[in-house]
C-alpha cells in the first residue's frame, strides 16, 4: 500500500506508479496567485526522463486494469467522488487563489466534478455491447453472428487548461479509466496545484499503481515531447485552437479528442424576450470574467430592437460586482497580465476602428471591467478573435439569412444561440448554423454534462459528453462466430 500524500509544505509531487516524486531534473515551478501574486505553492517541472517512466507504467499498468471488472472499476471511481467530498473546501479554496475563480463558481465546479465523476461510474456499468446477425446484408444468413465489443484504447494523455482545471481534467480522466484505459494527465501550469487532487483522491480510492500518472512542466517545454511519444494510444486535449492544431500537426496515426476555442453568438429576434435575454446574454458572456471556451462572445441582433436590448445589457452589466475570488465578485481578474493585455489589445481596436463603447474600458493589472460595444463591424478584431475576457461585442444585423452568414463566418463552430419565441424560426437557424449545438433561448454552455459536448471548424474534433467520451476513448471490437450451417 502506497502512502497517498501529494504535498510536504507547500510543494506538490507528482503521482506516478502509485508513488508521489519529484521530478528527477530535481526543478520545480512556483506557481503565484492571479489575484495578489502571492506564492501558491511549488510543482515539479518534469522532464523527459520522468515523461518516459510515467509512460512506461501507464503502458504496464493498462493491462490488468482492463481485465479488471467494470464493476471493481467503477466502485473506484465511485470512491474517488465520495473522497471529492471530503476535499470540496480545500479544493475551492485553491481554485480561487490558482486561478481566480469567484468562490461559487469554484464550488460549483468542485460539485460538478463530484457529480459527475458519480455518473461516468454509473454509465459505464450499464453501457452494452450488440449483437449483429448477417441476415441482413444480401447472401448471408443468421449463421455469422457478429459480437461487438467495446475495448480500451490503450494509455490515454489527457490534457486540460486552466478555466477548468478539476472539471475538465476529471472529464477526461474519469471516463478514460472506467473504460479500463490507463492515463498519463498532464494539466495546466497555472492550475496544476487544484488539478492535482483528482491524484490525491485517485490515490485514496486506491487506483492501481500506474493507472493514473501525472506530468506537471510547462507544456512549451514537456508539450511536444508528450504529444509525440510513441506509447500514448490517444490524445484528449481541450486548450486553445493553436495548440489543438499543433497536435494533430505532430501526433502520429492516433486517435484525437479535442475541444478548442470558440466564437459563440447570440442571435436576437425581435420577438423574443429582451428582459430574459439580456440576463442570459451577460450571464453566458461575463461568467468566470469571459474566461470560459462557451461563453457569448457575439450578439448578433435585428436592427429593430438592438437600442432596447443594448440598453437592457448595459443594465445588467452595471451590476456585475468587480473584485475579489473569496468575495465572490463576479469579475475577478483575469488569469495573468499576457491575457489583460490581449484583451486590452482587442478593446483599443475596436474603440480605434469606430465602435460605440456603452460600458466599461477601465483596467488595473489584470482586473478588466465588463466592457460591451455596439454598432461592432466586420472590421474589427473583436467581431472575430475569441478575447477569453469580458468583452461583449454587439454588431446590429438586417435579418436572419445576416446573422446567419456571420455567425458561419467565424473560423470556430463551438455553439450557437437563438432568442427567439418562434421556435419554427428558432429551428431552421438551428439547423443552418456551424456548429456543435444550438441553445434556443438560454445562453451557450456546455452542462448538463451527459450532453454531447463538441466543437467543429477550429473549435474541435471528436464529442465528449459522459457516454460519449467513454466511447470516444474506446474502439469497437468485434468476434465473428460462424455456425455449423448443418445443424440450422
Ligand atoms: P492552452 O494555452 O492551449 O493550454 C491548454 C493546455 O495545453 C495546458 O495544459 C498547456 O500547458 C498545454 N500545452 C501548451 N503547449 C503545449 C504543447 N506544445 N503540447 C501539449 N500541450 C501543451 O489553453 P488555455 O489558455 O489553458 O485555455 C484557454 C483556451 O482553451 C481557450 O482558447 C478556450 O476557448 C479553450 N477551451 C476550450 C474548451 C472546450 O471544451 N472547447 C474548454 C475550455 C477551454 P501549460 O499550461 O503548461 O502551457
Ligand atoms: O470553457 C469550459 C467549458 O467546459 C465550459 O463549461 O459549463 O462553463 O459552459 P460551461
């Protein structure tokens, strides 16, 4: 029995073959707060020594795990969510300081992540196999019988980003080893500390030595290295659009599950209901500062009512409470002064090109306010660049064939939504829109986490989604019987 302690002080191990270490180059990564530069804490900076060991006892732990029954299986991951419990404070504590999530919103995530690590167990026990006779395909008859099995993919690498570093971690992880995969996870820099509990519970829940392994390093530098290595089976990533290309740029023939970046827009009616619709646009668009993969990014509003519903956004927006994680402000700041400036860049060109700023513009370090803008056109880098702050753009359209048009334009097909009480017209937008899915009257996310989840164009490949992330990191297999024709 391993002893399950992932920190001495405020340094934190890693797990790998059921042991906590350090990384063998010896170096570390102080890991500081967004909110006042404060120390974190130290995570290790592995190297390619420690890379290729966690792989290797990824690759000789798969086996035993995958002959190991589902139900043993998902009684772990089961035990690993009621473990989740007893971390919930600790865990949202960290998340507000590592990544400055306000204090509901890391609740929430933590919850969320319980809940559905509960329900990936649950899933798996009850998903079956089929049966497939060949009576159906001319010239054969009931005695070929296909068995179709489904088998795990192998040792899967699982990496996260930041926004989300528990839940989107434990969305790739916990499917992945129910399905009787190993894992080598590697999270984000900037939230490896909170991440690094799902190895701590894990751990408690009394994984398999080598089942779950983790690699902490900046990805710029371990990132390549990983992703190239000839022992990962498969790879599912959620980051950005450029790192999304740059793996399946460099990963060889296999499978890739990748969840990207987004432009979301919100598209107006005029028949719809301003009132609900503004609170779900600010909502959908400020939540966790902007800083969320299907946040509205763009409300492409009929020009009859786009006044009324500015006004009515600006309204909302004067209430967002600026300011701390632990005081639970809804604007918090953002993760590092880089993305501030970024987003600054994109607020100075609009306001250069034209655009009319109804609220915000102000800045201190990386406290951005709530900023929108109206009458935003096509030439604008906000109209088309995903900020990953809180910035609204509002570009006026003449009708819905426009709004289609520019919403189709953008280079991301995360999600779309409609605002509208006609659901006949609510529908046929629906249904020309590029995109993963479609929210009719509610703002663009991803829950309840048994939905297909997925992004086409630049903002993805594969569907994650509790079942369907179970499948996506496993493969058909399928035993052929061929009866005595005899004896039918
Ligand atoms: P990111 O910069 O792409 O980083 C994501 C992860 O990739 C991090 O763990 C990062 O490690 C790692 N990484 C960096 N370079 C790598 C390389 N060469 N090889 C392998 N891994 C590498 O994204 P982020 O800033 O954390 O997250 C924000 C982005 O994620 C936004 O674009 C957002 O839209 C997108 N996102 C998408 C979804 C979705 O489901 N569609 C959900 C959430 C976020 P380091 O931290 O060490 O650099
Ligand atoms: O950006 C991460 C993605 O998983 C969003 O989830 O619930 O904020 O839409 P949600």
């Amino acid at each position: 029995m391993f002893s399950c302690v992932f920190r001495e002080g405020n340094t934190y191990k890693n797990l790998v073959n059921g042991q906590w270490l350090e990384s063998k180059s010896g170096e570390r990564i102080k890991i500081y707060s967004p909110v006042d530069d404060s120390l974190v804490g130290e995570i290790q900076a592995q190297s390619k020594k420690d890379v290729d060991f966690a792989i290797d006892s990824a690759k000789k732990a798969q086996k035993a795990w995958a002959q190991t029954p589902i139900s043993e299986r998902a009684n772990i991951i089961h035990k690993a969510a009621r473990i989740m419990e007893k971390y919930e404070e600790e865990i949202a504590d960290i998340l507000m300081k590592e990544i400055a999530k306000s204090k509901s919103s890391a609740i929430s995530e933590v919850k969320r992540t319980i809940d559905f690590i509960h329900f990936t167990a649950e899933t798996a026990k009850r998903m079956t196999g089929e049966t497939i006779y060949g009576d159906s395909f001319p010239g054969f008859d009931k005695t070929k019988i296909s068995l179709v099995d489904r088998v795990p993919l192998g040792v899967i690498l699982c990496i996260s980003p930041f926004n989300y570093p528990v839940n989107l971690s434990a969305s790739k992880i916990a499917p992945a080893l129910v399905a009787g995969n190993s894992v080598v996870f590697k999270p984000p820099t900037q939230g490896s500390i909170s991440a690094m509990y799902l190895g701590q519970i894990f751990c408690e829940a009394g994984i398999p030595a080598g089942v779950l392994n983790i690699i902490t390093g900046k990805g710029s530098e371990i990132g390549d290295y990983l992703i190239t290595h000839p022992e990962i089976d498969m790879i599912n990533f959620t980051g950005s659009t450029e790192i999304g290309h740059r793996i399946s740029n460099k990963a060889g023939m296999i499978p890739l599950l990748l969840e990207l970046g987004g432009k979301d827009a919100a598209i107006v009616l005029e028949d719809c209901d301003l009132d609900e619709t503004a609170q779900n646009i600010v909502k959908g668009a400020f939540n966790y500062s902007g800083q969320r993969c299907t946040a509205v990014k763009r409300v492409l509003v009929m020009e009859e009512i786009a006044d009324e519903l500015a006004n009515k956004i600006v309204e909302q927006v004067e209430k967002l409470s600026v300011g701390k994680p632990e005081d639970d402000a809804q604007i918090t700041p953002l993760i590092s002064n880089k993305a501030a400036d970024f987003v600054q860049e994109l607020i100075d060109d609009a306001i250069e090109k034209g655009a009319k700023l109804l609220i915000g513009n102000k800045r201190e370090k990386n406290y951005i306010w709530p900023t929108v803008f109206d009458n935003v056109t096509e030439d604008m880098r906000i109209a088309w660049e995903e900020p990953f702050g809180p910035v609204l753009p509002i570009i006026r359209v003449k009708n819905i064939e426009e709004a289609i048009e520019i919403s189709n334009k953008s280079e991301y097909g995360l999600q779309g939504a409609v605002f509208t009480k006609n659901i006949d017209k609510a529908f046929a937008i629906a249904q020309k829109l590029e995109v993963g899915t479609v929210q009719i009257n509610n703002k663009t996310e991803r829950g309840p986490d048994h939905f297909p989840f997925l992004g086409v164009k630049a903002s993805g490949l594969g569907t994650q989604g509790i079942r369907y992330s179970i499948e996506a990191m496993t493969r058909s297999k399928a035993i052929v019987i061929n009866l005595d024709k005899d004896l039918q």
